[in-house]
C-alpha cells in the first residue's frame, strides 16, 4: 500500500508544480515595468536595461494620473543619451535598496536613479561623470524657520532612509536624534505631528513639500560639491561608461541639461493653505491607477492561496503517512516557515535566488513561492487535524470497496476535511490578502505599493491610505460572503 | 468451497485477540457469527477482507491466497462485500452517488449503467424514492439498506455484516433483517456478525460461536439452539434467550 501512497504524492507533486511554473510565469511575463522606448526602428538596436526606482519625483516617478509609465527628468537624460548612442531604453522598476544588488547580478546594465557617486558605493559600481550637484536644505515648520546646521542643535533630525541627506543629517553637530524614515511624504508628516523639528532634503524635493504643504518653509545649505553629485552608474568595468560621460559632456555644452532642468524642477509657488489635514480631492486622477491594484493584489492572494492549498494538502498527507523521512520533511518543513518572519522569507527568495542560481526571479513568481510556501506551513497543520477529524469508517468503507488510496483521499476524505476546516481556510486567505500588502517591498504593483507611489508623487498620506484601507476591507468583505454561499452549498448534505 | 482459512491468529501486542481459527465456507453458505462481546467475531470478520491484518494462518478465497504479501488487496476487496454497524454512507454524497461511486471509479463502469444498476438496487431494499436524498436525511435502517445496496453494486462474491443491526431503534431491524434474509436466499455466500438470535436461526445454515478467540462450534442452527455440544455455547444461549 506504501508503494501506491508514494506514487500518488509524487504524482501530486508533478501537478502542483506544473500548476505552480504555468499560470505564475505567464503572469510574471506581464508583469514588467517601466516602459520601453520608441519601438519604431528599421533595423534591429541593442537594448540597454536601465534600472531606477520611481518614487522620487522630479527625478524620477510613476506617472499615475496618466498612463501610468515612469517617468522625469533621469528618464528625458538616459532617452537623450540612448538615442544618441542608438540603444533602444528598457526601463526596470526597482525598490532603491535593490538597484546596486540588481547592477551586480547583472540585470540591468545602468543605473539611473538621483544617486550620488559615493566613495562607498564606487567600490561596488563604476560611475559617470556627475550630470547634476543637488543642493541641500532645511525644511522646517515656516514659524521656526531654521536655516543652518547650528539652528538644528538639540533638535530631531529626520532624513530619507539610504539618501545622501542622511549623512549630512548624521553629521548634524548637537542634534539630539536622527529619525531615518522611508518615504518623503513620512518626514512630511514627521514634521506635522511635532515628532521631528526638521528634515533635510535636497532642493527639488523641498520645493515640492513646501509648493504641496502650507506652513512648511525651506532653506539652502552651502552647496558642498564634494559629495560627487548625481551620477549613472554601472557595472564595474561596464564598456558604456567612456560614451555616456561624452554624451554627458555634450549636453552640458549645448544646453541640453539646462533645458531639460527646466521642463523638470518646479517652481516655488504658494502652497494652498485651505487644503484641511484630510482632503480627498488630492486624490483626483490617481483613483483608476490605484484601482488597477486590485486585480495584481487579488492576481496574488489567488495563486499563493492555490499554491499554499496544494503544497499543504501534500505536505498534509506526509505528516499522517507511515514513511518515516516524509514524516520527518513535512515536520521539518513547517517548524522552519512557521518560525521565521515572512518578510525574511520574501526578502530572501527574491535576492538571493538571481544571485544563487542565475535565474532572475520576477518579483510577482517570488512573492506567490514566499507566501504560498509560508501559507502551506499553517494549512499542513489545519488540513491534517481536517483529515484526523473525519470518521475513520469512512476510510474503512472505501477500503472495503477496493477503492484504492489516492482516490480514496481525493473524493472521500478530502472533501469532508474541506468542510471541517472551511472557516479556518476562509481566515488564511483573509490573512493572505492583507499580508500581500508586503509584496510592496520587492517593487510588485499591488494596491499597496500604488498608494506607496501616490504618496511619493502627492507628499500626503492620510487620503491615499484611507482609501486603500477601504479597498481591502471590501475585499475582505466579499470574500467573507462568498465563503458563507460556499460553506451553505457544502453542508448540504447535513 | 469458497473461503480456507487455516489456524488464523490475530494479536495485538501481547494481546490475543483470535487464536488459531480454522474453517472452510462453502458457496452460498449462510454463516452467523455469534458469542459473547470480546470474543473476537468482529475481528475474525475483518479479516477476511484485510481491514485487520492476520499476525499468521492464511485465507484463501476462490484461487487468491489473500494473506500472501503479493497479494492484490484492492482487487480481492472487490469481491467481497463489507456492511458496518455505523454504516459509514458518504455524507457528501446523495444515496445514488454513494452507490455509483465505486463501480464507476473502480471498475470502470458507465456512469449510465451504474445510475441504472443502481436504481435496481434501491428498488430491491426499498428505497427508490430516496436516490436523490443526502445520508443526512435518512433514518438508520434506511442508512444501512442503502449501505447493503452500495456493497452489492460492485456484484461482490461473498458478503460480511459487522452487526448491522446493533446501532439502529429496534423498530429498524426488521426492515434491515429482512433485506439480509432476501439476500440470503438469492445463493450469496454471507458471513454475519449478529446478536440476533431469532434471525440467525432462521436465516443461517451455519452458526459459528466464538469464545475467547477460538471457534468452539460450526454447526447447523437447529442443532445449535436445541442442544450445544459445549458448555460455554450452552452457557452463552441460557444467558441470551
């Protein structure tokens, strides 16, 4: 009987993985970001693979009111250069911790992304020439107004998490605290709520606080040229580099870069003082990009449920199996993803996997294998105690009628152990989907990582996080009474 | 003959629950399994289809030596029928399911033919009106007719009943005993585990009484319930009739 066990779980095995590699890689095909470039030319040009990460307007953003392509003022300088050079322009979307793990694999061949040519980072990538030196300033509440790095002794310091303020603002003399936090509009708000004096950011972006948020005021710091300025970077020993600083040379000298300045940095203006702390108008034309979320967030939740669902049935069927090695892996299995965080886990699979074994791992295939492997670990112990709670005569029964194991399991126990288990099923996936907010982190498009975006693009948070609150929750809401009609049809039999 | 079997034993652990049977069945035979509870009736059922595995003897039944470790289990089990005390219908299935179930799946008959084998079935114990009807719905003896009737869809050679009437209100047991007894004459070879001693006598051609593991008689109803050959069997009857 052993032998018929063994073949029927590999032969599971074989089913799960195909259902695994089919629908995941076709959804991992479509999900590439950024834009490409004009497709219209005569001959076949090589493609170059910028990669940037679009949260740091002008510089760079996602353009969510329209078509929701990348784009700013790094863009306009890498499309000038290509087209110069006669490369066609891939665009990668990336979370900025990843972009110089991403030059290093190998996955893209530039990196353009308001990125300073630091000493630290110049000993892992190659760099060009600087092509623009922000200055720093101050933003502070306008009643306190401070303006120089003195001002700021005994006060809370904030900065960008990973940007070249954070080292002036660690180097801040006296200051009693330096707050690094992720996103532009967090020091916003930082500074709103009193809990950090001020922040220091670079001009463009303090413009655009100051232009979208009344009672906000800024001020430059002298301009220090010696932190290298915003370069491209490149793979160390990239062969592109000698052409794009001539190219670079060449806009400088016939007013390319100033021009493109121009269209980019904004201009001070009066912020609207009436805007109130909640206002949903800022959320005007971001809403269909937004919603566009859902269907990648639900695209998600439904193959890591499917995914955890088969893993955890066969992984089930191993825990009550008489094969002691089985036994062994499934117990294994579960006590490791069972204690170790899931965003570890995510965070692992998708670096570690291109750097591994070659393979460039889409972010979307990444996140289902994460959670779908971690939701397997809980559903093992849920669907074994669902198999145990069925009445062994059950099992009997089909035995004495020569019914054979797999089938045995498949349309006697299975079902039943289904029904037994449905509300805590109904909780994993009501889990799943508002832990899949997590995926953001690895740069996936989902409802989470769009309002991440809008908040970068509007430097406000409270309306854009309402709403996607009120997305999830409906979400959830419907799940929820989809599960009762399903529960009320499998109970029919009672 | 039908069913060898040859000084069957069963253990679990140190304990001894049968201790060496050995007996033949003849086709069509009609056997009644009686003695009192822990006497190992149940077991010595269960084995001959395997739901209990023997520690040592052999069975043989027709041509297949059962207890033999090349033995195709799944195929022999389709040959013999099993009727539980507690029924064990499906609960997700509706009765007609639960009866097409295995000779579709296992057999590979026509979901057609099945659905029309079936019906007959239902007809013969009664229950035609309830195909379309969830377990949930039926009472006990209804539940183990259908149960009988699921068995006798894959065509079984021989027959078991582990005490198919123990669990239902005794204003049930007719309508199942009479199902049986129908059975019984149509030439089905049949072993019953019963506490029913007016139906034994009447149906069986064979009573076995089992006591503390071994078969101490094997003999025809009238001589068993007018004059036992043991003291133990006599013992048995005083304190049952």
């Amino acid at each position: 009987m052993n032998k018929h066990r063994l073949l029927y779980v590999s032969m599971l095995t074989l089913v799960l993985l195909m259902a695994l590699f089919g629908p995941v890689g076709s959804i991992a095909a479509q999900e590439v970001t950024g834009q490409a470039a004009e497709q219209t030319s005569e001959q076949p040009k090589k493609t170059l693979i910028m990669g940037t990460s679009p949260d740091y307007p002008p510089y760079e953003s996602v353009d969510a009111k329209n078509s929701g392509e990348i784009i700013g003022l790094d863009i306009d300088i890498a499309n000038y250069i290509l087209g110069e050079l006669g490369y066609e322009l891939k665009i990668q979307s990336m979370d900025f911790s990843g972009l110089i793990a991403a030059l290093q694999s190998g996955r893209v061949d530039f990196v353009m992304s308001g990125m300073s040519a630091t000493e630290e980072r110049k000993q892992s990538v190659d760099f060009s020439e600087p092509y623009y030196f922000a200055r720093n300033t101050i933003v502070s509440k306008a009643e306190f107004g401070y303006e120089t790095l003195e001002d700021l002794k005994g006060k809370v310091v904030g900065a960008q998490l990973g940007s070249i303020q954070e080292a002036v603002a660690n180097e801040v003399e006296g200051a009693t605290e330096v707050r690094k936090l992720n996103k532009i509009a967090d020091l916003i708000q930082e500074i709103n709520s009193n809990r950090i004096d001020a922040a220091i950011v670079e001009d463009a972006v303090a413009i655009e606080m100051t232009n979208t948020s009344a009672g906000l005021a800024m001020n430059f710091l002298p301009a220090d040229e010696a932190d290298g300025g915003y370069a491209i970077a490149f793979p160390k020993n990239s062969p592109y580099v000698a052409e794009f600083n001539q190219v670079i040379a060449q806009m400088e000298e016939n007013g390319k870069l100033d021009e493109l300045m121009q269209k980019w940095f904004p201009e001070a203006k009066e912020a609207d003082a009436s805007r109130g702390i909640i206002d949903f108008s800022v959320l005007e034309g971001y809403v269909p990009y937004i919603l566009k979320g859902i269907g990648v967030t639900l695209l998600f939740t439904l193959v890591s449920a499917l995914l955890g669902l088969i893993l955890g049935s066969i992984l089930s069927l191993f825990k009550i199996s008489s094969i002691k090695p089985l036994k062994w892996f499934a117990t294994a299995y579960t006590s490791v993803f069972r204690g170790t965080p899931l965003l570890v886990q995510l965070t692992l699979i998708y670096y570690a996997t291109p750097q591994l074994t070659g393979y460039d791992i889409p972010a979307l295939l990444a996140a289902g294998l994460a959670f779908g492997l971690n939701s397997a670990a809980y559903l093992s112990e849920t669907i074994r105690a669902g198999i145990m709670a069925v009445d062994k005569g059950q099992q009997e029964a089909a035995m004495a009628l020569g019914i054979p194991y797999s089938k045995m399991m498949v349309s006697i126990i299975f079902p039943q152990a289904l029904r037994n288990i449905l509300p805590a099923l109904v909780n994993e996936v009501v889990a799943l989907i508002k832990e899949s907010s997590l995926v953001s982190v690895i740069g996936v498009a989902d409802l989470m990582r769009r309002a991440d975006v809008v908040r970068a693009d509007t430097f406000r948070s409270f309306e854009v996080l309402l709403l996607v609150a009120a997305i999830y929750y409906v979400l959830v809401l419907i799940l929820t009474s989809l599960a009762r009609a399903l529960e009320r049809r499998l109970r029919r039999g009672d | 003959m039908v069913i060898n079997v040859q000084n069957l034993t069963k253990a679990y652990g140190k304990h001894q629950v049968l201790k060496g049977i050995s007996t033949t069945v003849a086709k069509g035979e009609v056997v009644a399994i009686i003695g009192p509870s822990g006497s190992g009736k149940s077991t010595f059922l269960r084995c001959l289809n395997l739901l209990e595995v023997p520690t040592s003897g052999s069975i043989v039944i027709g041509n297949d030596e059962i207890t033999s470790p090349k033995a195709d289990i799944a195929r022999i089990r389709q040959h013999i029928g099993m009727v539980f005390q507690h029924f064990h219908l499906f609960p997700h299935m509706t009765v007609l399911q639960n009866i097409t179930f295995a000779p579709t799946t296992v057999k590979g008959v026509s979901l057609e033919q099945a659905n029309k084998k079936a019906m007959e079935l239902l007809e013969k114990v009664g229950l035609k009106d309830k195909a379309n009807v969830y377990p949930s719905k039926l009472s006990g003896g209804q539940k183990q007719r259908v149960a009988i009737a699921r068995s006798l869809a894959m065509e079984p050679d021989i027959m078991l009943f582990d005490e198919p009437t123990s669990a239902l209100d005794p204003e049930m047991v007719k309508e199942v005993l009479n199902v049986i007894k129908d059975l019984a004459q149509s030439g089905m070879t049949m072993l019953i585990v019963t506490h029913e001693m007016k139906f034994a006598r009447e149906a069986a051609d064979t009573i076995y009484f089992l006591d503390q593991g071994q078969l101490i008689e094997a003999t025809p109803p009238q001589q068993f319930f007018s004059k036992p050959s043991s003291e133990r069997a006599a013992r048995f009857l005083e304190q049952v009739l």
